[in-house]
C-alpha cells in the first residue's frame, strides 16, 4: 500500500512556496493526499513513479491555473482521473461563495474517489459519471472555466470544450512539451487565437483559449460574407 513518505519531505514545501495557499486550503489538501494515497494501491490514479514529486508535480501543477483565471468560480474539469486538476481547485476555492467545480470521469471507481475526496476536504463539487462528449451539453448554468490534463490530444478537447466557450468560458489546458506539435494539429479543425504560458512547475505549458471556431464553419462564414459583397 502507498504510504505517506513516499512523498519527498521537501517536496510539499517547495510546492507551496511556487503555489502559495491559505492554512484552511493546506489543509484540505493534505486530507485529499493522505486519501490519494490511500486509494492508488487500488486504483491507479497517478502514475507511481510521480509520488515523490507529488505536491509540484500534480498538486501546484493545478493550482497555478487560479492565477490565470482569479475571478473564475464555475469549473468544468474534463476527465478528472485522480482529481488534478479539479479536486485541487475545489479544495482552494471551498471558503469562496459561489464556487462549484464539476468534475466529469467516465471510469466508475475514479469516480467514486472523486465523491469521497470531495466529501472529505468538504469541498464545493460535482462529480459527473459519464463520457465527456455527453456530459458537457448537458452541464445546467454558465461556466467561467474549463480545463484538463493529460486527458485527449489536443484537437479533441478543443472539440468537447467549444460549448462552452462559445457560452462565455475560458479553457485552459495543461500540456506537455509537445504543445506545438499539438497546436499544428488542432489548428487543421479548429481557428485557434491561444494564448501560451509556461508552467510554473516545468512540467510543460498552459494553453489559454477564449474563442473556438470550427475552420469549417469559418469558411462558412466567409462565403456567405462574400455572398452578400
């Protein structure tokens, strides 16, 4: 079984100096880790070579999204796995009124996990059992934010995204150092304006988007604009 000191001692700390948060949300978090390992000797939540890194690799990893987003209380977190980054943001978002993270997870025991690492950081959350591509026309109310990581290339979350943001939200997803690669290939579907950041943690880059428009829907578009000259 995953114990605790399988995390690096240092760890925690370099974490939270790049991610600073307040006493309450430390602990809520601590209580969502103590969990995570707890349930990852059943359940493979996060790969078992990243515990040792586990508060920089995953846990500040999300918590940087807050800061390109601050004013942002609906989350919609698309194939939450282990809860990165969903859970994360609603453990530092539960003294916030108004804030709601949903949390969409197709496999059943994650997503069984995901209602109890909720449940025990009395953090502000729902989890939703289902496809991705069902489940977000289906979300009820406007959404101010819309992530993932390490869920579908590129071009596919663009795709499950799109309703969203063509409502209002912002999408900001996590990739790796392969974003460019990605970028060229989501741009064959998709008339992308994205906005890059590096991430904090030197695990890759954050891809901001506020506008989504299919490529074919553009050319659309431009023939009836010609059309009508």
């Amino acid at each position: 079984m995953a114990k605790p000191s399988q995390i690096t001692p240092s760890d925690k700390a370099a974490a939270l100096a790049l991610t600073p948060v307040l006493r309450e949300t430390e602990a809520r978090l601590d209580r969502y880790v103590d969990l995570l390992l707890q349930w990852q000797a059943k359940t493979n939540l996060v790969a078992s070579s990243t515990l040792p890194n586990l508060w920089t690799r995953h846990i500040s990893d999300s918590l940087q999204l807050l800061t390109l987003a601050p004013d942002a209380k609906i989350w919609v977190d698309l194939g939450s796995g282990g809860g990165f980054p969903g859970v994360v943001l609603a453990c530092s978002m539960a003294g916030t009124p108004g804030a709601m993270v949903h949390l969409v997870e197709r496999n059943a025991k994650k997503a069984a996990f995901l209602r109890e690492a909720l449940r025990i950081t009395g953090a502000a959350g729902t989890v939703h059992l289902a496809d991705i591509g069902d489940s977000v026309e289906s979300l009820s109310g406007p959404a101010d934010c819309v992530t993932a990581r390490a869920v579908a290339p590129l071009h596919q979350l663009v795709g499950y995204a799109e309703p969203l943001v063509g409502k209002g939200a912002k999408a900001l997803f996590l990739k790796g150092q392969d974003v460019e690669a990605e970028l060229t290939e989501a741009t064959k579907y998709w008339k992308l304006t994205p906005s890059l950041h590096a991430s904090l943690t030197g695990q890759g880059w954050i891809i901001e988007l506020d506008r989504i428009e299919r490529r074919e829907q553009s050319a659309k578009a431009q023939s009836a604009r010609n059309d009508r000259n």
